[in-house]
C-alpha cells in the first residue's frame, strides 16, 4: 500500500476545511495538485476516503480510519524531525546508561539531576548492568554509555577516566579483623564474602586481592542492593567490600568499620566507556565532563585518575 506522510497530511486538512480548494490551500498547493495525491492515495487504499457530493465534504470509514491515524503520527514525525534536527546540531539525543558497580547510584544520582537541567530535551535511561555483557551491548548500540571499573579492549569503544578510589573491606564493628592493622588475603580463606551478582573477575576484591594469592572465601552471599549488603554485614552474617566513599557513608555512622585490604590497600580507576563515533556530540562531551567533575565536590576519598 505504501502509504506516505504527505496522504495523513492531505487527510487531515481535508477533514479541517469546508472544501478541496481551501485544503489545497492550506497545504500551498495547487487544486489540480491535491486532486492528483487525493487520487493516488484513494488508488493505494483501494476505496474512496471522502464523499465528494457533499458540503461540506464527509470522509468515508476509511477516510475516518486515515484521519485517525494522522492525529496519531503526524505529531510524532514532527517531533522526529525536532529531535534529528537538535542531534544534527549538538544539542539533543538520548544517553541509555548501564551501571555496573551498584554503589555507584549514589554519585551518579546528582550528576544526573544536575544534567537534566543542562540538556533537558537529552533523554535518559538507566538499564541494570548485572544481567547482561553491558560493554558488548554498548559495542552493539543497544547502549550509549557504560560506567566501568573493568575496562575490556573492545573496537570502537573508549574508555574515559573519572576517578580513582579504594576498595575497602567492610566489617561489623567486634569482628576480630577490625583490630587487625593490615589485611592479608589468607584472612578472608575462613570468611563469608558478601558480593554483587556478577562475575568474580569483575570485582575487586578477587582480581586485584585474592586471586593473586590464590585464596578463595569459603563461602559467597550474593546481594544487588549496596544497603542491604551493609545490613547483612552489620548484623555478623559476612564480609563485604565497597568503594571507600560508598563505605564512608556507613562507617560514619558506626554502623560497621571498613579497614584497607593488605598493607598499601587496593586502589582502581572508575571508566566511562563510550563508542568512539559518539564522542564528537555535544550533549555526551557534557555529561562526560559533570561525571568527571561533580565527583570531586560530593564524594570523598576519592582522587583524579593518572
């Protein structure tokens, strides 16, 4: 059938006017002109759309169909046009974002509000990074950025530095290892680790700490949210470790007490990965420089990245 926005268009103004005259008018085109598309899209449907022995002239159920279907899309082909018109510029577009360190949330949440009210006509998405390869997907285009601290050598994707942190390990506040000044992995051999659901060789605890020393917890507690896995840690049912900012908000409170893992502690570099063809746009530059910026006056512990 191959129907076209121009056959909506003309549906539409017809249905707005008393006559094929004022229609062709308010489309700027000439009567022979609209009677030639009014043909046309009458020989693609199949039937005819309006009854042309009537004043005003009426639309046929299919006419009616069509003039439905206009008032549904046409504003949405304009707002089409709006939003390629600002991405051509610079000035729009939309950011889907994975997280795939969930302590995370907490310094992204006012680099978020902050950025809504630089770009509001940016769109913003968060999809969860536990189920699924978030890099792969990004590599893909199913996503526009990634927020990493396990870069992977990918084609055509970046990796940005924002800030460099301490994992620290979490502790309730009479375990026996709170009193201990340096923390070696063969200490972890007889503890429950408390852990993001994701894979081992993306936490830092077990690439930069334990498997270097080839020490395994004996036992490993899954949890997704950052407060619940304090909780858990709190009340003597395992260990945990988080970023030292994320932990600072705890300890602080003395709801458990974080000491570094072995004598220089583990230290890692959080990434922003994009895809390379995305970082000439202007809206993805800024959200870039807010989430390498704002960091520094919200979180604390942290430092700027080599």
């Amino acid at each position: 059938m191959n129907l076209q926005r121009k056959h909506l268009e003309l549906i539409q103004a017809i249905h707005a006017q008393d006559s094929l005259a004022e229609a062709a008018r308010q489309l700027h085109l000439t009567p022979s002109a609209l009677s030639h598309q009014l043909n046309e899209l009458e020989h693609r449907v199949g039937m005819q759309v309006i009854r042309r022995k009537t004043r005003p002239l009426k639309l046929t159920p299919a006419g009616q169909r069509l003039l439905e279907s206009a008032v549904d899309t046409l504003p949405r082909f304009t707002r089409l046009e709006q939003d390629l018109a600002r991405m051509h510029k610079g000035e729009g577009g939309r950011i889907n974002i994975a997280i795939e360190c969930h302590s995370c949330y907490q310094w992204l949440l006012p680099t978020l509000d902050q950025y809504r009210r630089q770009w509001p006509d940016v769109e913003l998405d968060i999809a969860g990074g536990f189920s699924f390869n978030s890099l792969t997907a990004l590599a893909d285009g199913e996503l526009d950025l990634v927020i990493t601290a396990d870069p992977e050598p990918l084609n055509g994707i970046s990796y940005i530095p924002l800030f460099r942190y301490e994992a620290v390990l979490v502790l309730p506040l009479d375990h026996p290892l709170a009193q201990v000044q340096t923390i070696e992995p063969g200490m972890l051999a007889d503890q429950t680790l408390i852990i993001y659901p994701v894979p081992q060789r993306k936490l830092d605890i077990f690439r930069l700490f334990l498997r270097p020393a080839d020490v395994e917890p004996v036992r490993l507690r899954q949890c997704e949210l950052t407060v619940m896995m304090v909780a858990l840690v709190a009340s003597g049912r395992g260990l945990c470790t988080l970023p030292n900012w994320a932990a600072g908000e705890y300890t602080g409170r003395q709801y458990v007490t974080a000491r570094s893992l072995g004598p220089d502690g583990i230290f890692n570099t959080l990434h922003a990965a994009v895809r390379e063809e995305h970082l000439s746009a202007r809206y993805l530059q800024d959200f870039l420089f807010l989430a390498k910026d704002l960091p520094f006056s919200t979180l604390e512990g942290i430092a700027r990245p080599a």
